[in-house]
C-alpha cells in the first residue's frame, strides 16, 4: 500500500495556523463590518453607532441598539464563518484565504480533501463550541493546547472530525 503524497508533507505547526487564524479573522472581519453598518441605518441606530466608546457595558449596548442588533450580528458572523471555512476548505484550494497565505490546506486523515461537511464539522467542533457559555474558553485551551502534542500536530477538532492541516512544501507548487 503506498503512501498518499499528501501524507508524506510535514503537518502545520501551532504558530502557522495561528497565523493564519488571525488573517482569515481579519478577512471574516470585512463582511462582518458592511452587515452591521447596513443594519445600524435599517434598525435606526446608526447615530448610536457613532457613539460607542471602549469599556462600554454590554448592557448600555444592548440597551442603545435593542434586543436585536447584536443577535443579527452574531447570527451573520457565525454564518458567514461557517461558510467561509467550509466552501474554502472542501473548495479545489482546500484552504482559507488564511491557510493559502502560509502554504497549508486541510485534508481527511488519508490526505484526500474533505467534503463539505465534513469542512462544516470541522468548523463546529473547532469554532462553533468555543461560543458555548462558560466550557467554551476551557474548550478553545484544549483545542489549541492539542496541536503541539499530538503526533500529527492536530487540534481536538482536527482528531473529531478527522482531518489534517499540512503545509505544502516548497518544492510543490500550489494548482488550484
């Protein structure tokens, strides 16, 4: 039985694919600022919007823009997310824009690429359950604390839904 090529490159470190979790944020954060400048002047809170300062409570800000507006603009957020990751990661880039940026691609666990949903339930497991109250940030710890101790270098959600980041070598040019 022969070894797929995808397996014999090296799997992406801890501090590669955070990078490229801070880029794709950064990414995610465009859309993400259109949805609620366009919601603001629908909902009539746009001067409001304006006002904002640092260290605001959450409840003066729920308060300003009703009981809606921060609802929608999570609802979008996650959303937009989970599609972003998933239709980039089971996309013939089998990367995010992030993960491109640093030559690393997602693949199953025999290096073949992923399905969409499979995509999606990487993303579930990986971002969707950091959100849950209270477990969440104990949830990310674990998520991230994994990678540089398993031998693949995956996270808990790489192990559950079975896939792999691995960086491309530099000998191998990338083909969409």
């Amino acid at each position: 039985m022969s070894t797929s090529p995808s397996l014999s490159l090296p799997p992406a470190g801890f501090w590669l694919r955070l990078a490229a979790a801070f880029l794709d944020l950064l990414v995610l954060l465009v859309p993400l600022a259109v949805f609620v400048s366009f919601l603001s002047v629908a909902l009539h809170v746009s001067n409001e919007f304006l006002g904002l300062h640092p260290g605001q409570a959450p409840a003066e800000i729920r308060r300003l823009f009703g009981p809606h507006f921060v609802a929608w603009s999570m609802a979008f957020f996650a959303v937009s997310s989970a599609l972003y990751f998933s239709l980039f990661e089971s996309s013939r880039w089998r990367a995010t824009l992030g993960k491109r940026a640093f030559s690393l691609y997602v693949a199953d666990s025999s290096g073949a690429p992923v399905s969409f949903l499979q995509a999606l339930a990487r993303f579930g497991f990986g971002r969707f359950l950091f959100h849950v109250p209270v477990v969440g940030f104990y949830y990310l710890c674990a998520d991230l604390l994994a990678i540089p101790f398993t031998s693949k270098k995956q996270s808990l959600h790489d192990l559950i839904a079975r896939t792999l980041v691995l960086r491309e070598s530099a000998l191998t040019p990338f083909r969409p």
